[in-house]
C-alpha cells in the first residue's frame, strides 16, 4: 500500500527519484508527471480526482478493461499457493503448464508450443536466438539476417531495439547489433500516394524482396513484421501486403515472424493479427494482452517447423529468463484468456464494436483537420493535415500532433500523437456507448486544436 500524498508531492518525490522510460528527464521536472491513482473499466483517475478515458488501454495492453475481478482472484490464489518457482532444470508449476496448452489451443493450428519470457522485448530478444539456432541446426549457419522495417517496435532490450526501425533508439547505445536489416514501411502517405493502396501493397511487399536478393537469399534467416504497426502510428497495411509478403518468404524458404504484442488477444478482431492480415507466421511474439498488463508476461510462439528442429535435434537451447513462465503471471493469463472467451470479445471487437469505430472514424474524415483515417478492429488512427483542400504535400510532422495531444490531456482523454497521427487502442470491452463518448472527446480535442 502507498501513502495518501497531495499531487505536488507526488511530483517532487517522482523528480527526485524515478528516471521514467521515454522521457526527458528535465522536461519532466518543470511539469510533473499525471500520477495515476485508480482505474475502473475504461476510466482511469488521477491524483487530483479528474476522470480520465484511456483510449490507449495503458499502453496497448488493457485488453479486458480495468478492476476485473477474476483476474484479481487469480493472481491473490496463487500468490498464496506458489508465489514464485521458476521452469529452469526440468521444474513445471501448473499455471505455466496449463497457460502453455492454453494457448496452443487460441493461437492458430501450426502453433502447439510456446517459450516464456517477461516482457515483449525479451521475447524478440527469443526470436534473435531462436531463429538462428534453428538455422545452425539446418546446416546453414550463414543465415544469420533477420530483416525488420523501418519504424517498427519491437522493443527496448539491444536485440529488441536494433529489431525495431526507430532511428532515435538507434542513435542511443550503439544500434542496430550486427545482422539486422531493415526496409522501407508499408506507410502509403509517405511512399505510395501516386498509386492505389492495393497496388502499393504490392509494390512495399517487394521491397522485402528486393533486400533478400541484396542480401542474399542463403544468408537471410526470417522477417519479422507487426501485422499492424503499432507505436510508429497504427500503420494498417493495405490488404495485398501481407499475402505478399508471405509469399516471397516461401519462395525463398525464409522465416515468418509476427510480432503481435500489440495486435494479439482479440484486438485486430481475431485472436491475432495475421488471421486477420491473412498471413501464417513460423514464429509469434506476444505480451501485453496476454495478461490485459495486470501482471507483466510476454514470450514466443513455436511453430511446429521451428519447434520440431529444437526438440528433436537441439539439445540444450541454452536460453530463458528468471521469470520465464512466472506461476503468477501465468494464472492471471488464464483466467484473462478465459475471460476474452467468456465475454466473446473477439466477436464482440470483430462483429460490433470493432467496424462501429471504424465506422466513427470515417466520419471524422468531415472535419478540417482530418486528412485521412485508418483502423483496423480496436486500433484508429486519423491523420492530422493543416489544410485537406489545397494539396499541401504530405509532411510528417507539421507539429499538430503534440497540439492535439495537449488539448487531450486536459480535457480528460488519453490518446496519443505519433508525428501528426493520433491514434487510439481502446479496451476490447468497450461498448457503442463508451464508443460515443470517446468520439465526443476526440471531437473537441480536433476542434480546440483548429
Ligand atoms: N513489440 C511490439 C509490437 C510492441 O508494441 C512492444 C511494446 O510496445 C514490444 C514489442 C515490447 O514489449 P515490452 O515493452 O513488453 O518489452
């Protein structure tokens, strides 16, 4: 439990002591940090009472909304029963062993295994190692490249930064490591306006081809993409990209990973994004929704073409985490995953509430500053432009974003501006209600920033 403190003590112990991620260390002294102090279903309030409607869902992992009871229960019965062991050395605990078989049963069938991490970023750091100890395993040790794309987010950890095309990260700490490549993103405002969406599609796809023969197609290990991508912006790919992509990857006997730390547990409107991108990944990271962020979890699904070569001629993988299928995290997973079933929020953002916030969204596309609108189930986008009629070219950041986001925070709304795209990931849970009531807000932000 923490002490009862004003806001203005909150800030100062924070500035004193709490270095945050992503921040500016001095920019947060001057203002103070929002001190979040309780959550209920959509609704976060903070230390000075204001009611708060989390469009973000966190941090794109409050799948099943906030003050979920059974996930509560879950984890209090086995804090009490087994805190912690871990599944090093021929060692299980129920939790982890019912979790696993869990989810083989959700993910797509070409999944039955999976290997447990902490977090998001540990499971792409799973993917470095596992896709090139597969490869030595198939006699080809020179397949060391992993490709990745520009703007992607695969995390913070070193593998999972160089993963990632963020060219800020990469100037922090020496990044990319050695053996990771990236190509250009599936972004059509930036690269493919002179075409139709499906032809550009097309034409991104072949830019991974393009790199494989570069590289050399015997010495590329696996691609690995984000269905949708999420923190560069929620990119939603047109729909002959992924297929595409999957295509090429066949023909050249490449590994497929989809990273669906975002975009798995219901959120693109199936269970993971590449059923609804209509691609068939060999490997799959996952986090976040796994466990709604009650509890920190993450890790890498094995497709059997991966998972047979490790079992039947690997030997020790001489990889795994402390927490690698943590009893507690992995009780609140069930009980999260039995919940999305229960409630059918996969149904419910794939049938209902899903193509109503799209259709919210495309309404948007009326107001001035709306130059274009992307979804894709409960994830939304809107392209902030200075002015739609007189054929400005597009220019990443014309600096509305942050505008926007400002008005946002103070009229009691978090949603988040990536250049000038403001994007939303809101709780599965939501109804067509909550719905409105977020397009209301989003509304006022569009008009208070004009
Ligand atoms: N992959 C994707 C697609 C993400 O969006 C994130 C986090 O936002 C990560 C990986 C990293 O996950 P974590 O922050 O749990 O390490």
């Amino acid at each position: 439990m923490t002490t009862s403190r004003s806001t203005a003590e909150w800030q100062a112990l924070d500035a004193a002591h709490f270095l945050h991620p992503f921040t500016d260390f001095q920019s947060l002294a001057a203002r103070g940090s929002r001190v979040i102090t309780k959550a209920d279903g959509i609704w976060l309030t903070d230390s000075d009472g204001q009611r708060i409607l989390d469009a973000m869902s966190g941090l794109w992992c409050v799948n099943v909304g906030y003050g979920q009871q059974a996930l509560v229960d879950a984890a209090t019965q086995q804090l009490r029963e087994l805190p912690f062991y871990n599944a090093f050395f021929q060692t299980a605990t129920p939790p982890a062993i019912e979790l696993a078989a869990l989810l083989a049963e959700v993910t797509p069938p070409q999944f039955r295994h999976v290997f447990f991490a902490g977090s998001g970023s540990e499971g792409n750091d799973t993917v470095v190692r596992m896709v090139r100890r597969y490869w030595d395993l198939m006699g080809q040790p020179q397949r060391q490249v992993i490709i990745s794309r520009v703007n992607a987010y695969h995390g913070s950890t070193m593998a999972g930064a160089s993963l990632g095309g963020m060219s800020g990260m990469h100037a922090q700490g020496g990044l990319p490591i050695p053996g990771i490549v990236h190509i250009q993103q599936p972004y059509w405002h930036e690269h493919g306006r002179h075409l139709s969406k499906d032809e550009f599609g097309f034409v991104a796809a072949r830019w991974l081809e393009d790199k494989i023969l570069e590289v050399g197609p015997d010495k590329v290990a696996a691609f690995i993409g984000e269905p949708v991508q999420g923190a560069g912006g929620v990119i939603v790919p047109p729909a002959t990209y992924w297929p595409e992509i999957q295509r090429i990857c066949d023909r050249h006997g490449i590994l497929l990973v989809s990273d669906e730390v975002i975009t798995g547990f219901g959120r693109t409107g199936h269970w993971f994004g590449c059923e609804t991108q209509g691609f068939r990944p060999d490997l799959m990271t996952f986090a976040k929704g796994v466990t709604s962020g009650y509890l920190p979890l993450g890790g890498v699904m094995v497709g059997e073409r991966v998972a047979r070569v490790l079992i039947e001629h690997g030997g020790e993988f001489n990889h795994g985490y402390t927490y690698s299928g943590h009893p507690v995290a992995c009780a609140v997973a069930l009980a999260n995953i039995r919940l999305i079933q229960s409630l059918g929020l996969v149904e419910h953002v794939r049938d209902d509430v899903g193509p109503y916030l799209a259709e919210r969204f495309e309404a948007l596309r009326g107001h001035p500053l709306v130059g274009d609108v992307d979804t894709c189930g409960m994830m939304a986008a809107l392209l902030l432009v200075k002015d739609k009629t007189d054929g400005t070219p597009f220019t990443p950041d014309l600096g509305l974003g942050m505008v926007c986001r400002g008005h946002c925070f103070r009229e009691g709304l978090i949603m988040r501006a990536v250049g000038d795209r403001m994007i939303v990931a809101p709780p599965l849970v939501m109804t067509r209600a909550d719905v409105d009531h977020m397009m209301d807000l989003i509304h006022r932000c569009l008009d208070l920033t004009l």
